[in-house]
C-alpha cells in the first residue's frame, strides 16, 4: 500500500533548498518566497525597495517562517554579485534562484489603445531593459557560476505571456525584454544541462495584488479587471496565490527533467490569441 503523503512529500521535497528571490519584496516574488518559506525553504528575499522589503520579510517572520533579507539593484551586475556572494556565505551555497524583479515601462500596463512607436521614450526602453533583460543576465551569470561549481541548481525566469505574442496594453520595452529573457533561458539551460542546472521560464497572464502597473494592478477598478479578463478565457484576472503551485513545482524534485521551457498560468490568454 503507497503512502501517498510520503510520495508528495518526496516529490515536492524543498526543505532546507537555499533560495533566492528578486523582486521579492511584493506581488508575484513575494508569492514565491512564501510558498517555498512556507514548505521549508531557506529562503532569501531579494528587492531594491529597502522599506517594502523589510515589511514583506517581517510579514513571513509573523507567519512563524524564517526568511532573510537582502537589498539588491538586479541592474546593476556587482549588486547581483555581492547578494549571491551574501547568500553563500550565509547558506554554504545556492538551490534555486528565481530571477524575478521587474519594472513595466512608461506610461505601464493598461495603455487605452496601447503605446505607439513615436512615444517611446529611449531612457524608459533602457531602464526596462536594464531590469528585465541586463537584471535576469546578471542574476544568471552570478548564480549559475555557484550552481556549475555545486553541480546542481535550478534557475527560473519571470518573462510573461507578453513575452510571447505582442501586447499592446504594456510597452515596447516591456514586450522586448519580456521575450529575449525566453531565448536566454533557452540557450542557458543548453549549455548548464551538463553541469546539473535546471533553467526554465515562467509566462504569467495578468494578475492582480501586484504593484507592477504602477499601481493600477494591486487593487484594480472594476473597469481594469474587466478590460483584462475579456482577454482571458477564464474571465478573470489572477491571484498571486495561484502560481504558487508552479513555483513549487519548478523548485523541488518533481521537475527534475524539465529544463529549457517556458510555462504559461494565463488563463488560457494565449490560445485565446492563437498564440499558445
Ligand atoms: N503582475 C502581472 O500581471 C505580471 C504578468 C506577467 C509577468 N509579470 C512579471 O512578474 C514579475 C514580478 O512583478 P509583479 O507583477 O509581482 O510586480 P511588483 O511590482 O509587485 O513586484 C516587482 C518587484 O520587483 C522589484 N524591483 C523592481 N526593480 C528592481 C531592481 N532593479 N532590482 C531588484 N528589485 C527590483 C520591485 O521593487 C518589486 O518589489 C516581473 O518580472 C513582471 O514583469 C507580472
């Protein structure tokens, strides 16, 4: 007679994984660092917002679940260096890094009619970009440097379904940075594959309770969520709480032969779109 208990337990098994997360201070990242603290992870939640950071750590710590705290600018390479150098030395090595943080460019999600050519602004495509695309550089470079030593490691990417079909509610930089983050982790899982690292993305639809829009998607408008879920074949917008079972998955055992791909919770959005 199986013990099915045991077998979950096995397969999803992240206890004591030492675990970074970027852009952990709120929405999806804290989701994250949550469910992982949750299950037993060490886990490090990473963010350049200093106050949010230390009020979404100290909410784990009342939830009774050990976490750490470290201030980064994933755009800038030698802060990506010195938090995986601070993780190391505080843990003796490096699990799973979730290469999350990121920033929607100007005027941010939810553009009526969508943003056109002649309003990119290039210091807003290049601060996108340096977040999204040179930030998820960083964080791979630096990791999988620890991970390829240890061999052993896994690597997961926040891209977005805008990362895979154009989106005309999000910005040009948003859209770019967003589908380039997916190749990168094509071609990072090729060559980490002989030395034990798992690389994949994941491509969330909208949700809500974060703070990415600028706002607008924390606690959206009756209008706002409407305009989203039309997109949606589930009719809804989604709850950060509703990736928690990828992000576990893409963690632990259980996915210990997936690498190089990039999973969508969207709904649907992208067989809406033909896309999928
Ligand atoms: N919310 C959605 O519907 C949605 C959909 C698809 C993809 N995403 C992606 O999910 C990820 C998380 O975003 P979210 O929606 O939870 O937004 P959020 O704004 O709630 O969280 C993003 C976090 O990243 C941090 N951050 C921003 N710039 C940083 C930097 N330079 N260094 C370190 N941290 C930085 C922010 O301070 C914030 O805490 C992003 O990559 C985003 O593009 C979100």
């Amino acid at each position: 007679m199986t013990n099915g208990a045991a077998v979950y337990q096995r397969l999803f098994d992240v206890r004591d994984s030492r675990v970074v997360v970027t852009g952990a201070a709120s929405g999806l990242g804290f989701a994250m660092a949550e469910v992982l603290a949750e299950c037993g992870a060490r886990v490090t939640l990473a963010d350049v917002d200093r106050e949010r950071l230390e009020s979404s750590t100290a909410a784990l710590a009342d939830l009774g679940l050990e976490a750490r705290s470290v201030v980064v600018d994933v755009a800038d390479e030698a802060s990506v260096r010195a938090l995986v150098e601070d993780v190391v030395a505080a843990e003796g090595g490096l699990d799973v890094v979730f290469a999350n943080a990121g920033i929607a460019s100007r005027p941010g999600f939810a553009v009526e009619g969508g943003q056109r050519l002649d309003t990119v602004d290039r210091a807003d495509w290049d601060s996108v970009l340096g977040v999204n695309l040179n930030g998820v550089l960083h964080t791979l470079k630096h990791a999988s440097a620890v991970m390829r030593r240890q061999g052993s490691g896994r690597i997961v990417v926040t891209s977005s379904n805008a990362g895979l079909r154009p989106e005309p509610e999000v910005c040009y930089g948003y859209v770019a940075s967003k589908a380039a983050v997916i190749n990168v982790v094509r071609q990072a899982a090729l060559e980490l594959a002989p030395h034990g690292v798992l690389v994949n993305a994941i491509c969330p639809g909208p949700f809500k309770g974060t703070r990415i829009g600028g706002g607008v998607t924390e606690d959206p408008t009756p209008e706002l969520e409407q305009m989203w879920a039309r997109t949606v074949p589930l009719r809804r917008m989604a709850d950060p709480d509703e990736l928690k079972g990828l992000v576990l998955l893409l963690a632990s055992p259980a996915s210990s032969f997936m690498t190089g791909a990039a999973y969508l919770v969207d709904g649907g959005t992208l067989v809406l779109a033909g896309g999928a």
